[in-house]
C-alpha cells in the first residue's frame, strides 16, 4: 500500500454502496501495463491518470488495439497493472485478498463485454441469475431478481427462451442484465455496441443511459462509435498509452443531462 494511504475495512465494501457526492468511486495513479510478444514490448498504457466521480458516465474512445479493454480489466481487477494503482472508494485494489478481489468483482463490479458470453443451452433468465447464484442466493431467489432484471431491460416475455435463440441485441440485453443482477456501484462496459447494427446499437445505449440514472451508477463505456461516446458526460480519447479529453458537447438524444457538480478535464473529479 502507498505510504499515507489507508483502506476502509474490507469487510465493508461488498455491501457498501458509495453515496453520491462522496468523492471517486474509481481512480487510478501511473497506470502503466505492459505485454511481451517476443522480443517485442508492447505498452498499452503508459502512465494513466483517472478518475471518474460518483454518479458520472465517461466514454474511452480510441481504435481497436489502443488499450481501452485493457484499461477497463484493470478497473475490474480482472487484470493487474505493471506499474500504477487501482482504487475503489478510496480502497487500493493491489491490498486487497484472493477473496476480496473477488467480492469486488462480484458485488461491486458490473461488466458488458462485446460478445455476451452467454451460456447458449440455458435460458436468459438462469443466465442472468448466475451471478446470484455464484454470491450464495438459492435458485429461487436468483431465478426471481432473474425476472425483474429482464422486464428492466425489455425482455420480459423471453426469460425461458435459451439465450442462444435470441436476437444480438436481445443477447447483449441479457448480458446487461446479467452486469446489474448484483446491483454494482461500478458498470464497466467494453464495446457493448460493436456487434451491433445502427439500429440495435442505439437502443443498447439508450438502455445504458436509463440504467446508469435509474440506478445511479458510475459507468465507464469503451468503444469506437464517437456518436454514441459524445452522449456521455465526458469522453475521453486512448492514444498512444495516455488519456486525453476529446470533446464534451452531448448530443440532442442527451439534452437536459448535466455532469455531476465540479466534474471536468481539469477538475478533481475529471481527468488527472
């Protein structure tokens, strides 16, 4: 752990849902990952500053192959950094144990991948139950927040349908569902219209916008459709290993939504 830098109780945090206005939810300090590929070193991110204040949806734009998945696995403690730290509400994520990095991503954690990777052969709804399951719900009652998850995300009448039946953009609203079942503070998602076409990745990021204010999360969207990415309340470019700010204007699908109070490129809230 940093010097000067003390963690709240872990045992807390599974629980814990950070209050809006209270500071970060998520920052990160020199983030620096590094691969090898032969004799090759490849250096994704090199030296990132960030953080994203409670409530707040940012957009990572930037080409394929620039590191924006690498910078969200980081995030979700899915991967470690070569150099750098990963906090959560103020909590450094390298202290964390075996098991609390896995209650950090079960509980606190939601992730959107670009392929659902949904389990085909079960239904939608035993797939969204799964991270209930996982937690220790009894089928019951997982197959029960199952239901409620699929009428918020539209598909209320397809939860006995097997996932591999459903349309693209019924699978990725399945796997947002699946994302939210713990009710995270943190929704990560990774391209989560890349799959799609026009229409259908339209409505997957209307569906983003209205759970990330129904549910008050903090979201961080990585994908390449500028359009989309201008919706958000910042959005931020991945170039060459370093975080930039890329333009702020909302687009009219977004009018009347306003950043959270102090949050820009410059503030303590916005980008380092």
């Amino acid at each position: 752990m940093s010097k000067g830098v003390k963690a709240a109780p872990m045992a807390q945090i599974p629980h814990q849902r950070p209050e809006d206005g209270a500071g970060p939810i998520v920052r990160v300090e020199g983030l620096r990952k590094t691969f090898h590929s032969g004799r090759q070193e490849i250096t994704p991110l090199d030296g990132v500053n960030f953080s994203a204040t409670r409530g707040e949806m940012v957009s990572v734009v930037g080409p394929s192959g620039t590191g924006k998945s690498t910078f969200l696995h980081l995030l979700a403690a899915l991967d470690t950094p070569t150099n750098g730290e990963v906090y959560f509400a103020g909590n450094l994520l390298r202290s964390f144990s075996e098991a609390e990095l896995a209650e950090y991503r079960n509980r606190q954690v939601g992730f959107v991948w670009q392929r659902h990777h949904l389990l085909p052969d079960f239904s939608a709804a035993e797939n969204v139950a799964m991270p209930l399951l996982v937690h220790g719900e009894t089928p019951r009652q997982s197959l029960q927040a199952a239901q409620g998850w699929l009428r918020e995300v539209g598909l209320e009448g397809r939860a006995e349908q097997r996932a591999g039946e459903l349309s693209g953009g019924e699978q990725q609203r399945v796997a947002i569902a699946r994302a939210l079942a713990n009710q995270p503070s943190l929704l990560l998602a990774d391209e989560p219209t890349g799959d799609l076409d026009e229409r259908s990745a339209q409505g997957i990021f209307d569906l983003l916008e209205r759970l990330h204010r129904s549910h008050r999360l903090t979201s961080i969207v990585a994908t390449h459709n500028v359009a989309l990415a201008r919706r958000a309340d910042r959005m931020l470019a991945l170039e060459h290993g370093k975080l930039a700010p890329s333009g702020n204007t909302p687009e009219a699908g977004s009018a009347g939504r306003t950043p959270p109070a102090g949050v820009g490129a410059n503030s303590p809230g916005g980008l380092e």
